[in-house]
C-alpha cells in the first residue's frame, strides 16, 4: 500500500543516503553476506535510474574482520578492534564494488573521523569530494575510520555519522536499514507490539519504545537509532528506518510503501551552515537565559543579546561554538560566540549601550548573531 506522505518525502529527495547496520551485512559465521550486499547494489542502481545520488554510510568492517581473523567475539581493547577494522574493511569495500560494478559503477572508500567534520575546512573538503564523486557517477561508501580512531574522535555509531553525511548533502532522504521492520510499541520479537508507521514528532515518549538492546556485532541499538532521527528531523530532514534483510527495501522506501517507521521533518530543511553548527562541532562552553531572552531566541528568531544571559559556564574563545540552555540548564540551541567567556561575564544581564564602557570598543552588540545560531530542540 501507498502512502502519499511518504511519496511526497520521496518525491522531494535529491540525494538518498543509505546506513547499513552490521548485523544487515553479516552471516551467522560472521562473514560478510556477499548476497545482501549484491541486493543492495541492484537497488541503488534503480535508485540511480531516477536521477538521485546515492550515498552508501556502511557498518560491518568490524564484523567481517571477525570472521577473516576467526574470532568469536567481538574485541574489547581497541588495538584487537581496529586490527579487526583494517582486515574487514578491505574485504567489505571489495565487496561492494564488485557488486557496483555488474551495474557500470564505481565505488569509492571514505573512511571518516568526527574531527573530519568538527573542523570546518576539513567538513568543507569532505562535502568537496562527495560532490565531485557525484559528477563521475561513483557511488560514495563512508564509514568511520576505526583503524584510527579513540574515543575523543569517534562518533560513537554510524547512525550518527550518517546524519552527518546527510547534512552535507543537497535534500537528503536518511534510510536506516537494520534487521527489524522500524520501531514498535513493545519488543519487535513479540507478535503482539504494533509497528509505528509514521511519527511526526520524536520526543521522550517515543524514545522510551526502543529497547536499548546492543547488537551482537553492531555497536549501536534502537535508542541510538531514535537518538540520530531526532538529530536529523530537527534540523528539517526525514528519516525511515526499516529491515535491510528485505532484498527489496529501498525498492519498496522509494515506491512510497508502507515500509519500516516514517519519522518526518521538523519544519523546513535549514542551510548546511545552520546544520553544522547545530549538530557537528562540539561545544566548548555553555551560556545560560533568562525565560525571556528563551522566548526570543526559540520562538522569534531574534539574536542573542547580552541582556538575556543569566550565566556563562566553561572556557571559550571568540568565535568557538557554545551551547544556549533554558532557565532549567536544558540545551535548545548552538551558536559560534561573538565574544569569549571572560568577556561574555562581564555584560550578563547588561544593555547594549553599556557595552562600550564596560569592554571599550565594541564591535558586535549581540553575543551570538542569528545568522550564526541553530536552534536544536
């Protein structure tokens, strides 16, 4: 059954980005399923045949890298995981490109850290390269790059860093493939809990139906699923998570079927620059509001003004990003700062007209200007 929802969201989508759980790719031996990822390839070939771009964001280096060095867990000390990383990711980018291949494509490797996207220049390159690959018709295959990265670089799962591919990217359709039909109102393995078709809000309530149950392979689960859809929806892009076992999944997704969980944008799609400071650099410091200066910035659209903060927290230069909470410290938005911390302390709760007895020259009269601010809740 068509839902005409979901064929307009298609309809709209200029650039489908594909994140492909681990446990989708691997077989019970804990090889690669050469098979499924054979599936995949003559998918995104129909999906090239209507004009899109395909992005490929592709756990299950990790997971093939077990069974190649014939290990039955997956490791706990990271010099054992990245070892597993580098062996398995070989042989899983080779899989995907003989499988583009029977179809007249290329594949091309893109192996990501999270500082490649927290430091603007390299974002911009990576955002470079994805388009130019776009222009020889190669299918980009992204996945993090474990062989180097540690725990202050890492994303955390490739859910995450696939909504930060597709914020890089022109009108994106996120398609979370993993091995149960979308989110449900009780445990999927229970024949009575009732699948979410569509969900035009993902707040708290939703969040309490994943059960947060870590897959045997993977390093993620359905809160960390539900985590990455509110980062996406919030910054105006839609989201489907459905079973990537299906061999015709994107098939069905881009036909418009009633297919795994629809969760739907909040509000238009904002500018990339937006995006990126909402949901890629890492705060450094936090300013606090009053209920009214909450109002204005949230709900008017108005720049942060000095006037409006109650309190500043943490140490940050000018031109950093931070985060902007509301009267109970909750973060609802980000912004790159105008001034640094200790500059910032001393105009709490002052007027613009006296700025420059307090600081001297003043160049700027807001904290944060709107046009570098994003609000994120």
């Amino acid at each position: 059954m068509k839902d005409l929802v979901r064929q307009e969201v298609v309809a709209q989508a200029r650039t489908i980005v594909v994140k492909v759980g681990t446990n989708v790719l691997s077989r019970e031996d804990d090889h690669l399923d050469v098979e499924r990822i054979s599936a995949l390839a003559d998918q995104i070939h129909r999906i090239r045949e209507t004009g899109r771009r395909v992005v490929v964001v592709s756990s299950g280096a990790v997971g093939a890298g077990l069974g190649l060095l014939g290990l039955s867990e997956r490791p706990k000390d990271l010099p054992h995981l990245q070892a597993a990383a580098a062996t398995g990711q070989a042989s899983l980018i080779r899989s995907y490109d003989d499988a583009l291949k029977r179809h007249g494509y290329q594949a091309a490797q893109m192996l990501l850290t999270a500082n490649d996207f927290r430091n603007r220049d390299r974002y911009l390159n990576v955002r470079n390269t994805l388009n130019t690959l776009f222009e020889y018709g190669v299918v980009p295959i992204i996945n993090e790059n474990d062989t180097v990265s540690v725990k202050e670089v890492k994303f955390g799962d490739n859910d995450q860093l696939a909504v930060m591919v597709s914020n890089l990217l022109e009108r994106p359709l996120l398609v979370i493939l993993s091995v149960v039909d979308g989110l449900f109102d009780g445990d999927p393995r229970d024949p009575a809990s009732k699948r979410f078709s569509l969900i035009d809000h993902c707040d708290e309530s939703m969040m309490s139906y994943a059960l947060n149950i870590r897959s045997s392979r993977g390093t993620g689960g359905m809160l960390s699923k539900l985590q990455s859809v509110r980062m996406a929806t919030a910054v105006g892009e839609c989201v489907v998570i459905a079973n990537g076992t299906d061999s015709q999944v994107l098939d069905r997704v881009l036909a418009g079927e009633d297919v795994g969980t629809l969760f739907t944008a909040k509000g238009q799609l904002i500018p990339a620059w937006k995006r990126w400071i909402g949901f890629t650099v890492k705060p450094r410091g936090s300013l606090q509001l009053d209920a009214g200066a909450v109002r204005a910035v949230e709900h008017n659209g108005k720049s942060l003004l000095p006037i409006g903060i109650a309190s500043v927290q943490g140490s940050f230069q000018r031109g950093e990003l931070v985060s902007i909470c509301d009267v109970d410290g909750k973060e609802f938005a980000r912004g790159l700062t105008n001034y640094d911390a200790s500059s910032v302390s001393k105009i709490v709760r002052k007027r613009t007209d006296e700025l420059e007895n307090i600081l001297g020259e003043v160049s700027y009269t807001e904290v944060i200007h709107r046009d570098n601010l994003c609000v994120v809740r």
